[in-house]
C-alpha cells in the first residue's frame, strides 16, 4: 500500500513539473515593442528638400541617424550623420534631396555622444544600505556576460519585490516597466522592464534591468541622487531566476550605440577581487 501511494505520489509530482513547463512554455513574446522615451520629430517633405525638426526631450546627448533602404538616398545620408543632439536641445535641418517619399525614410536613436568619454572609476552599490545579495555573475563571464554590451555587467540576486537603488547620482533617461514576464531563452532578451540614468558630470549610464511588472518609481527626466530608491525587482526579459542586471555604459558608435565598460570598484569592493557566489553587502 506504501509502495503504491509512493508511486502515485511520483506521478503527480511528475504531472505538475510537466505542467509547469508546458506553462512556461506556453508564455508568448509580447506582440509590441515598448521603447525607453521617445523623439519629437516633424518632417516635410517637398519636391526639393527634406525639411525635419528634431526634439530631444532628454537630459542627455543622443545621436540621430536618418535611414533608407534605398541606395541612393543611404549613400546621400552616409557622410552626414549620426546627427548629435545635446541634452533637451532641437534643431532644424533642411537636406537638399529630390523625389523623397515618407515612406523611404526611418530613424533611429541612441543614447549619449560617442565623442565623450566616461571618465569614472568607482559607483555605489545598486541595492539599499544594510542589504546583501549574492553576485550571481560577474565581469565577462558565462552564461551571459560575453557580448560588448553586456561584458562588464553584474548580476545581484535581488528577489522579486526587493528594492534598486541608484547606484550614481544623475538623470533619468530612459524607463520600460509594462513588460510582465521572461524566460531562459534569448528571445526575451529585448522585452525586459529597464531604468537607464545619465551621470552629465562623467557622462556614465548605467542601467537596471529585470525590473518587476510596474516596478519603475521613477519617471524620465527625474534627477536622482545615489542611494535612493528607484525601482523594484522582477524576473522580465532573458532571465531564469529573479535578479538585478546592473550595467556601466558608455556611448560607442555600435549597433546598441553603448558599451559596457569596467570600473575598479563598486560600493567598498574591489571588482577585481570579486568572485561569483560570493555575499555582497552594502
């Protein structure tokens, strides 16, 4: 009788294990891309000219690239751009270029003027004081931590709820925080809640990722101080386990337009000294 209620037992629990992964399985993409802040653009279009004003609301340089599937117009745009753009500045330029259509043209945008260098050493620990969570991953390290933009980050294991801390003072720059799940595959790695802040004194983003459904308290174009609270924990985006993805960054001329760069210290740590595992306390 034992025996038979310990193979039920197994059973049931390998039902439920299938069920769950069937579940988690069965978690679609989202349908819409949600983007951290966006551009006040107006463009004419005329026989002769391509009119556009520019509007940067954001309290950090961007660059602005005009772009075209067509040859002739991407070789016209090809030695004028990217367009830099300082901090909640605008511009008008008027390009003299015949038999545009609207529809030949898109834009893109990226954070911060490439021809800054960061120049930091040391940011405080992202997490409130008298808190410890373990590093789960570190410098240039697997299974994540091995592309330009992500070679530097750092993975603290804040559970779901727990409070982020601005780990400099500075700008919010950029917020996603409607995204409400994740998964261990690489396609979710575009769909993660993020808060990014600029530091204009050393030109440093850093960014917060994994943020739980709503979890952004702050807003795009609130100054922070290092320390405070401005986000809570969550497990969206390419992610198997609850944690905070802590990156530095500085402007390059990549596709992602930032590159995660090393510092020497975080908090009181030395982040040549740290290992994977170990206690992290603030």
């Amino acid at each position: 009788m034992k025996e038979l209620l310990k193979n039920r037992a197994k059973h049931v629990l390998i039902i439920l294990s299938f069920i769950f992964f069937e579940a988690c399985n069965m978690t679609k993409l989202p349908e819409e891309k949600l983007y951290q802040f966006s551009l006040d653009s107006d463009i004419e279009i005329t026989d002769q000219a391509l009119k556009i004003q520019f509007k940067n609301p954001l309290k950090c340089p961007i660059r602005i690239w005009i772009q075209s599937d067509d040859p002739e117009i991407k070789s016209f745009f090809q030695d004028l751009l990217p367009l830099r753009m300082q901090a909640e500045s605008d511009t008008n330029l008027v390009y003299e270029i015949k038999g545009l259509e609207a529809e030949d043209l898109r834009f893109a945008v990226r954070l911060g003027n490439d021809q800054e260098k960061v120049n930091v050493s040391k940011v405080d620990l992202p997490f409130p004081k008298h808190k410890a969570y373990p590093l789960i991953q570190g410098y240039n390290s697997t299974p994540s931590h091995n592309t330009n933009y992500s070679k530097y980050a750092l993975d603290f294991g804040l559970s779901v709820g727990d409070t982020i801390c601005a780990a400099t003072y500075g700008y919010v720059v950029g917020v996603i925080e409607d995204y409400q799940y994740g998964g261990p595959d690489k396609k979710w790695r575009d769909f993660a809640n993020v808060i990014t802040i600029y530091e204009p004194v050393t030109s440093l983003f850093t960014q917060y990722v994994h943020l739980d459904h709503k979890g952004s308290l702050v807003e795009v174009g609130d100054q922070v101080y290092a320390g405070q609270k401005i986000g809570i924990a969550g497990m969206t985006g390419y992610t198997n386990v609850p944690h905070l993805h802590f990156n530095c960054l500085e402007p390059n001329l990549s596709e992602d337009g930032l590159i995660s760069i090393p510092l020497d210290s975080i908090g009181n740590y030395k982040l040549s000294n740290l290992k994977r595992g170990q206690l992290i306390s603030n």
